[in-house]
C-alpha cells in the first residue's frame, strides 16, 4: 500500500525575480531565459504533484474494489491515461529547464550562476533524454520497436522512467532516469540559488509557500 501523498507546497513569484534582476546589468536575453526557467520550475512541481495525486486516486479505487464496477473500470482507465500524459509533460518541464537553464547560464558573465548549472546539468540532460524516447515515439513504433517503456514509483518520493534508445552502432539500449521529489528539490534549489546570485532576497514573502 502506498503512503499518503504529500505534495510540494512551492510556488514562485515573478515579483522576487523581477526585483532580482533589477538589482544588476544583465542581458534580455538573459531576463527571458529567466522568466521561462521560472515558468518550468513551476510546472515541474504542479506536474509531480498532478503524477501523485493520479497515483493515489488508481490505489484507492484498487483497495476498494471499484474496478470490477463499469463505472469504476472506466475511471481507473481514465486515470491510468492521465498519469501517462502527466508524465508526459513532466519529461518536456525537465527538458525545458535544461534548455533555459543552459541560456541563462551563457548569458551572464556570472561565475555562481555558471556553478549552480553545472550542478544539476547532467541530471537534466538525462532527463532530457527521456523526453526524446517520449517525443519520437512515432518513429520508434513505424521502425517496428513498438515503444516499450515502464516507470515506477517507490514511496512517492522516488520515480524511475525507463525506456529504450536506439543507437546505430549499439542497436537499442535500455536506459533508466530517476526523477523523484528530490530531484525536483535540487531543482527547486537550483533555481534559488540563481537567485541568491543575484542577491534576491529569499525571505521575500512572494517567494513563501502557496496560501492555502
């Protein structure tokens, strides 16, 4: 049986990163990189929260026997079909944050930002990755490989995704990418500590936890 799902209680404001970047000289390029780091932060914590709450609702129907109800087979489906697209879009967050992350790394002269992106980029770029079994997955059944893949979560703290890449020289390969809470943590982290680079001030109540 799986524990309760406690979902992460974060969220950040434009207010604290715009204040942030007012504070120095920086590039366009680099404010827009920034708002859409932001941006895909956000939805990867409303994304995990979304998996978990799909995952809880599909173990309570299966405790409860509601599956071999018409109705209730129907919404397990339902939901089974939810959690595939959630992790879907999950991936395509990971990806996004690499990307932006990377833009917002090479368009400032900053030594801490440069830092806290070689911090996680390897975990991005393997999330990354994922995210491409996941976009060309038409390719992969019209070459006749079919797109097996699997995920799995343990404690609803750790999520694995493990799919299958095609290499030319090496054939298909299985691969495996953990990608739970705290990899979302680190993330979240990450991204404070841009902050924090640029001097903002992370007491600031915008940057708090959501209101209830």
């Amino acid at each position: 049986m799986l524990p309760h799902f406690e979902p992460i209680d974060r969220h950040y404001y434009p207010s604290v990163r715009i204040a942030a970047t007012a504070k120095v000289v920086e590039s366009k390029v680099f404010r827009i990189a920034l708002y859409w780091l932001e941006f895909y932060v956000n939805a990867l914590v409303l994304q995990w929260n979304r998996m978990g709450e799909s995952l809880t609702s599909r173990e309570a129907m299966l405790r409860g026997n509601l599956v071999s109800r018409p109705q209730g087979a129907k919404a397990f489906s339902q939901l089974g079909d939810r959690l595939t697209l959630d992790i879907h879009f999950y991936l395509i967050c990971w990806d996004k944050i690499k990307k932006h992350f990377r833009v917002v790394s090479g368009a400032t002269d900053s030594r801490c930002i440069k830092d806290v992106w070689s911090e996680i980029q390897v975990m991005s770029e393997r999330a990354s990755r994922a995210r491409h079994f996941f976009e060309h997955l038409d390719k992969t059944v019209a070459e006749g490989n079919f797109g097996e893949l699997g995920y799995g979560f343990a404690n609803l703290r750790t999520f694995v995704f493990r799919y299958f890449e095609t290499s030319g020289k090496k054939g298909r390969i299985e691969r495996q990418v953990t990608l739970g809470r705290d990899e979302v943590e680190n993330v979240m982290m990450a991204y404070e500590s841009v902050l924090t680079c640029l001097e903002a001030d992370l007491a600031d109540t915008a940057l708090g936890r959501t209101m209830a």
